[in-house]
C-alpha cells in the first residue's frame, strides 16, 4: 500500500466517524495533560533546584554531638582552611523562627556582609542593596511569602522578633526577594550576622555550620576524606548529596503520583476494551467489503491501528501543549498547593519553562504500550471478518 | 527508611515505565505462546478442515502481537539506557549508567541478555517480512522455531530486569566508572593481549568481515562479526574512549552516551550494532529458511565502515 | 479461465465446473440453493472443504491470505445485490479504497478513478456523497469499484434486485460493454431478464448445492 494515500484514507474515515472517536481521544487528552503538568512541574523544579544548588558552597561541614547538630566552633575555619585545595570559608549563621499564634516558621539567614560571600545568590543580593543605608538602621530583606504573611498580620513594613532571651528585636523590611528563587527562598528573611545570632540564640564565637569553596571539584573526595579523617565528629555535606536529596524528594512525591494516576489509567483502559470488544454489525459488514476488495487480514490490522495511532497521538500532542499553557502560562493553580504544600508560607511561584523530551518520550511510552495492547485483541477480532459477511442481507 | 531506599528506585517514573511495559509485553507474549505452539506442532496449509483455518487466522493475531512487541522492545533498549543514567542521579556514588548497571549482580547480565534480544528480535522481523512477501506460508513453522527461542530470553530477561531494579538502592554507595573501567587491569583486556594486539585483531576482523560480505561468504561473515563485536566493545573502552573524552584515564561505555558527548554512544555502538546484526543475518537465514539476500552484506559494510569511521575520527581529527 | 474440480462446501457438493475466458455464465437457482457459495468460492473469499479452484491455471486455495488479497484486488472484481459501497463516503473515496491495496500512487489511483467513472458514465459525480445517489447510481458506482483496477473476472451477485426495470435495462447495456472489453462474467441470478440475452455464452442451475445443467 502507499503510505500516502493510505494515511490520506484513515485521515478521511477519522474525520467522518469522529463520533466514534471523540471519547476516547477526550479521556486520553485528560489523561494525558494531568501526567504532562505533573512532570512539568517537577522538571521545572528540579531546574529550579539545581540552580540554586549550583550557587552553594562546594561543602559543608557540621559538628554533631549526640546523634544531633550543634552549633560548631567559628575558630575551627582556621584549621580547615590550612587544608590544601581549600579556597576559602564562610561561618553560616541560620535557623527557623517560630510564630506560634500562626503556627509558622521563618527561615532565618544571617550574612557577615563585609566577608567573602561563596554563595552566588547572596553576592548578588549584596550587590542590589546600598550597604550604608542597610547597615544604618535594623533592617531586613524578606522573601515573598514571609512578605504576605506580615501583611496580612498587619505588619506595616517591620517585624518584632521575640527570642529565647526573652528580649525584643524589631526589625524593618528592606525589600524583597526575586521571584526566581521561589521555591525554597520564600519562606527566607536575610539580616545582619549580629540580629541573626541575638535572635537564634547562636554565641558570637559559634557559627550553624561551616561552608568550604573547593578550588579543584575533582579533588572534593580527597579533601573529605581529610577532614572525615581528623574530624570524625563532623556531618560533611556535598553540592552532590544535596542535588540527591532533592532529587529523591522529588522522585517520591512523583512516584505517589504515579501511583495514584496509574490506578485511574487502569480504569480507563478497561472501559477501552469493553468499548472496542463491542463489534457492531455494521463494522462486521465494513470490514468484510475491505477483504472483498482486495484487503488482507494485515491490510484491515494495519488500518485500524494507525486510526488509533493517530487517534491517541492527536490526544498527546494536544494534551501536552495544554499542559505547558497550564504550568508555565497560568502558573499551575491546584497542583502548586499539591507539589509545594510542605512550604510554611503561601508561595508565588513562577515555573521557568523547561521542557524535557526526554521526559515527555517518557509519557509517550507510558501511555501508547498499555492502549496499543489492550486494542490489538479487539482488532485483530475485527481484521478477521469473513468476507462473506458482506453478503448477508 | 531502607525501605524506602528501594521504593524510591521502583517507583521513580522511569523505571515504573519500563518494568510496566515489559510487563504488558510479557502477558502479550505469554498470551500467543499457544498458538504458537499449535503452529509448530499443527500447521499445514495443504489441508482445508475448519481448524486448520482458524488456525490460520490465529496465526496472524499471533504474529501481530510478536511484531508488536517486538518492534517495542527494540524501542526500550535505549530506553532502558536512559533510564540508567537518570537513576545515577539519585544513587550515590554513580556518575553513569556504569555505576547503577555494576551497582548489583545482576546488571550486567540484564544488558547481555538484552542485547541478545535485539539480534533475536531483529532476526525474526527479517524472516516475518521475508514471510509476509511469499505466496505460501513457507516460513511459518521456522519462525515460530525463532520465536519460541526468543521467548526464552524474554522471560529469563523480565526475570533479570526484576531482580536488578529490586536490589537497587539510593542508601548504598555504588563504584562509578573510573573505578570499574580502570586501566590498572590490562588484565581488564581479554585472553591476557594487550592494546597494541588488541587494535590489530580489531581492524583485521573488521578488514575480514568487509571482504567477506563482498564476496557473499556468510559463514566467514558469521563467526568473523561475532569475534568482532567482542573485540570491538573492549576496544571502545579501552582505546577509543580515551580520545572520545579527552581523557587518557577514561574508559567508559555509558558516559559517551551522555548530552556532554553529544550522544556519540548511540551512534558507535548504534553503527557497531547494525553492522553485527547484517553479517550473521544470512547465515541465520540460510540455516532457518534456507535464503540469502545480497542486501544484508551491502548493509552490513555500510554500517561497518561508518563504525570505523566515526571510531577513528577521534584519533585523527578530534 | 476458471477451473473447478470435486468442490465441496457448505451446501456445495462436487462441482465440476469450466468457465472459459471473456464468457459470460449465468448462475440461476433460487434462494438458498448454492448461488452466492459458489460465486465467493470463486471469488477467492471463501475456501473450500475439498476440492480446487485453478484461476489461470493456479491453484489460488494454496495462496497465504495476503497473497490471496492482492490477486482478488488485481484479478477479481465483485458486485454486490445491495451494492455494499461505504455510505459515509463519497464516490472518489470508495474507489479509493479499491485501489490501495495495490500500491498506486495518487496520480495513478487519480487516472484509474477517472477512467472508470467515464466508462459508467458517473464522472460528474465524483465527489458526491454515496448517500445521496440513486439505486442505479450506486449500482453504477459499485460497478466502477468493481472494474477499477481492471480485473478479468467480474463476478455478479443478483445485480438486478434493487433496480427498477430502466436501470436494469441500462444495467444489461453496460454488461454487455464489459464482456466486449474482454472480461470474464459470472452473474448469479433468478431474474427472468438473463433469460434470452444473446451474449450470455453459458447458463448454469444449481439446486440444493448440486449442478443440475
């Protein structure tokens, strides 16, 4: 057969029976649109991650006592950075506040601005605020969700923090973050070292952790080892295992997914049999005239197919552009809350558009295995009409 | 948590795709196995009883369903690589595919007998299409023959597909690449030769496989490809890897198959591959159905030369 | 020429049976006696219990499906009683579908679908939709579908039992055109219209499955 003129065909008996098909290819665009937006959502997060993981600090380094993090030693920097292949180190100062009348966590960064910053986004935040005017008064720079958060508890451009010492801390706000960060900055207030220890209970010659600029990444494994070596009682973090903890977060909250979307696939895939299995006597008759002109078993196996093919595929393609208008156009209200609920605060979230193709071959398969095969029994039924149906009257 | 360990390398997307869709193709297979049973044992198309009519028209549902899978496992095979490379994301220690297929016993038995499939596979398309163009049914019962074979791989493959995915972990550490790969083993190399000896037996098989299949000697094209494609896997690794990465210490078969090498891999072990599979196909074909075709030995020289090409560009030009 | 040796199936017992090329036979019996057996036997759809059928001298029983396919499509063309075209179609389209199990190309499946549409005189309803012709339109386009790809036996199942008696008349004016082309005939019947034709070479009478003349 030419290729042309039968697709040219099956693009005709499509169109005219489009009744036929139109549910089928309705619940597979459905289908098809909630995993596509799902796996946007997680391929633009990952990128999201990624980037900001890409700006942290090659390692860091936190004392452990007990089976729990302490806060470490700042002098202990010295030590490290006698190391060779050492660049340079920071003294991290951070913690969670607790709002206990919203039942709601801030994330607290405190940032030595006259030190070396080995963390890109906070050297270009450093670089957008006028340092005099910062440091001339209490203030601080918030992200977009601790900035919904104080106006909607009518906190007119300031905060008053109450730490353990019982004393009060009252902070301005300077700005606000960029959207670009939002999935783990939102919830995140930037201060000066000195308000971030008083207000995390942190002494002054103590730091949260310690982070490391490596020179040479290649020479990262042997400069963990040194350390696991002499400091035994430290947790030494990489930019790897941090890329792989988000990524298993990620994978988890993909696989429940799956899962659940699975078992509603299956549903569908049964109504897909019972509908195809159903051969009126009219399609009999059809398919009997085809043999009779001349059309073999393979012929009739090779119609039907490519129609659900192009049917299916027809589904996919649009199921998947409406997902992209859905995530990255409208910003994906709904699944946001499904994806992002373990975040304290209301998020704005702004997806950066990623597309994987990769990932959407991934659907592709996922999808067509399972439709082909459960229809090429009914087919096949089909296909093997005895010519002579077409001689019963 | 350990658990969750496991639950994390079966349930992340890619490795649910792929473990579901061998699964629907082994129920397909296992649902024709009686059919194709009956035609090996029944099938005669002189005799015009009602059975053996329906025979026939369950002949095609059976051959629809081995095209399908078939052409889908074909499909998976880079799909399966791909996915061995997403999951060294998440497994610790794996920088490739290399990492996560050493990272238990059964990986790379998975990928041999994965690979066996694809030629099997290839094999029985070669002799439904032969098949289909015939007047009479002549190769029917032979490929039900090749079938019943392949099927064989198909379960003891699912079984080691099954295996290697449950006994993955994110909580163990696994051996990346370099380690696996290291050049410290020259011993790596087989039967104890060493590179100089192993470049000689590569080009010089390859030399004897591109005459052989002009002069149409398939039995020397057979033995010869075969000899070939085991030299030729080591000396990917172990000579042309190093000009392919730039990098005298690194010898591995997946990084090359990565987005930083442009894909390369696909294309070498693709062109290497294709080249393989037309040179023993006549004599698999003589000995199955008793034909050869002049097509497969051009083919095979093609794919051949474009192997070598794109191998030895890297020496000369890169 | 169509030979056919010791056939049995269904309700057909041992025919013997010579039909001659570019012959025109009719087959009469009533309702239920074999006719339409005997015409799918010939046709190709249908495969005997014993026997053979030999179609220029090849034994087309042995042939594999596909293979079968392609001759009728080459060889045979087939004319139903209620004519049996795609209703949801229009014309071009139903010729098409002839066509392509043959492999053609649009410019040649174009010049065949011409051809036959002027030789049945239809032409200038190409695109029309088959639901809106009438019987004797629809029994002239099944006619084209059935001489599209020049076949050289055209088999008849009662041609004649939806049409009045003009388009029948016309019917037997275009039949008489196709055995002048050279094509071999084969119409089963009980219309008292096939009674004195002058270019009917052969009548045959089935009853109860058995050649009875």
């Amino acid at each position: 057969m030419n290729i042309k003129v039968l697709f040219y065909f099956i693009f005709v008996t499509i169109k005219k029976e489009r009744s036929k098909y139109l549910s089928l290819f309705l619940i597979s665009t459905i289908l098809i649109f909630i995993l596509s937006s799902f796996m946007f959502v997680v391929d633009a997060s990952k990128k999201d991650i990624n980037i900001l993981i890409q700006n942290q600090p090659s390692l860091i380094v936190k004392q452990i006592k007990s089976g729990k993090v302490i806060d470490i030693d700042e002098d202990i920097q010295d030590q490290f950075l006698s190391i060779h292949g050492v660049l340079n180190s920071n003294c991290r100062v951070y913690g969670r506040y607790y709002y206990e009348p919203a039942e709601e966590y801030f994330n607290i960064i405190g940032v030595d601005f006259f030190s070396k910053q080995n963390q890109k986004y906070l050297k270009k935040l450093i670089n957008t605020i006028d340092l005099d005017k910062f440091l001339a008064k209490p203030y601080m720079i918030v992200g977009s969700g601790v900035k919904k958060f104080l106006d909607y508890y009518q906190y007119k451009g300031y905060y008053s923090f109450r730490p353990s010492n019982r004393s009060i801390i009252k902070l301005y706000i300077y700005s606000t973050f960029q959207k670009d960060l939002n999935i783990v900055s939102s919830d995140t207030i930037i201060m000066d070292i000195s308000y971030a220890r008083q207000i995390l209970d942190i002494k002054n010659n103590k730091c949260s952790d310690i982070s490391l600029d490596i020179e040479n990444l290649t020479e990262q494994t042997t400069i963990l080892d040194k350390i696991k070596a002499k400091y035994w009682d430290m947790l030494l973090i990489s930019k790897q295992d941090i890329s792989k903890y988000y990524t298993n977060f990620f994978s988890y909250k993909s696989s429940l997914f799956f899962l659940l979307y699975f078992l509603s696939f299956i549903t569908f895939i049964l109504i897909l049999y019972q509908r195809y299995s159903l051969i009126n006597s009219m399609e009999k008759k059809q398919i009997a005239i085809f043999r009779i002109l001349g059309w073999s078993i393979l012929d009739i196996l090779k119609l039907k197919i490519i129609e659900n093919i192009i049917v299916f595929f027809s589904a996919f393609i649009l199921g998947v552009n409406l997902a992209y208008f859905y995530i990255f156009v409208l910003n994906a209200p709904i699944l946001q809350n499904i994806f992002f609920g373990f975040l304290n605060l209301s998020t704005d979230i702004h997806f950066v558009p990623t597309v994987d193709m990769l990932s959407i071959f991934s659907i592709f398969l996922f999808f067509i295995i399972p439709l082909i095969s459960i229809v090429l029994y009914p087919i096949w039924k089909i296909a093997i009409t005895s010519p002579t149906e077409a001689l019963k009257y | 948590m350990m658990v969750n360990s496991y639950i994390n390398i079966l349930l992340s997307p890619n490795t649910f795709i792929l473990l579901l869709s061998d699964f629907i193709l082994l129920f397909l297979q296992f649902s024709v196995l009686y059919i194709v049973i009956q035609i090996i044992f029944k099938w005669n198309f002189n005799l015009h009883t009602s059975f053996s009519y329906k025979l026939e028209n369950r002949s095609y549902f059976a051959m629809l369903i081995i095209y399908f899978t078939t052409i889908i496992k074909l499909l998976l095979y880079p799909y399966f690589i791909y996915t061995l490379d997403t999951l060294s994301s998440i497994i610790p220690g794996a920088m490739c595919g290399a990492g996560v297929i050493s990272a238990n016993i059964y990986g790379e038995k998975l990928l041999i007998f994965k690979t066996i499939i694809l030629f099997l596979g290839g094999i029985w398309i070669v002799v439904n299409n032969l098949d289909i163009k015939q007047k009479h049914t002549y190769f029917m019962i032979n490929k039900s023959k090749i079938y019943l074979v392949l099927f064989f791989f198909y379960i003891v493959e699912f079984m080691y597909e099954v295996l290697f995915f449950t006994h993955l972990s994110t909580a163990s550490i696994v051996t990346c690449c370099s380690a696996i790969y290291s050049t410290n083993a020259t011993n790596a190399l087989p039967f104890g030769i060493n590179l100089k000896i192993l470049l000689i037996l590569f080009y010089f098989s390859a030399i004897l496989i591109f005459w052989a299949n002009i002069k149409q000697k398939y039995k020397i094209s057979f033995f010869c490809s075969l000899f070939f494609f085991y030299i030729a896997y080591y000396a990917v690794i172990y000579f042309f890897g190093p000009y392919i990465y730039d990098l005298p210490t690194h010898h591995c078969p997946f990084c090359m198959l990565q987005k930083d090498y442009y894909f390369i891999g696909y294309f070498i072990f693709g062109s290497l591959f294709l080249a393989v599979f037309y040179a023993i196909l006549n004599f698999i074909l003589n000995i199955t159905i008793d034909k050869t075709i002049k097509k497969y030995y051009f083919l095979s020289n093609i794919f051949l030369v474009i192997f070598i090409l794109i191998t030895s560009f890297y020496i000369f030009f890169h | 020429m169509i030979t056919i040796q010791n056939l049995n199936k269904l309700i057909l017992k041992d025919i013997n049976l010579n039909i001659k090329d570019n012959t025109l036979v009719v087959v009469k019996g009533v309702s239920g006696s074999g006719k339409s057996t005997l015409l799918s036997l010939i046709g190709t759809f249908l495969k005997p219990q014993s026997g053979s059928i030999k179609i220029n001298n090849e034994d087309i029983i042995k042939f594999n499906d596909i293979y079968l396919a392609r001759y009728r499509a080459k060889h045979i063309g087939f004319v139903f009683q209620d004519f049996n075209l795609f209703e949801n179609l229009n014309l071009y389209e139903n010729l098409l579908a002839s066509i392509l199990p043959l492999g053609d190309d649009f410019t040649q499946a174009d010049t065949k679908i011409d051809i036959a549409l002027k030789k049945i005189n239809i032409f200038h309803k190409k695109y029309q939709q088959i639901s809106l012709l009438s019987g004797g339109e629809k029994q002239r386009v099944a006619i084209a579908r059935a001489i599209i790809n020049n076949p050289d036996i055209l088999l008849f199942d009662e041609p004649t039992a939806s049409l009045d008696k003009k388009n029948s008349y016309q019917f037997i004016d275009i039949l008489e055109n196709l055995k002048k082309d050279g094509k071999t005939i084969v119409i089963s019947t009980h219309d008292i219209l096939f009674d004195n034709l002058s270019f009917i070479d052969q009548t045959i009478g089935i009853d109860d499955g058995k050649l009875i003349y």
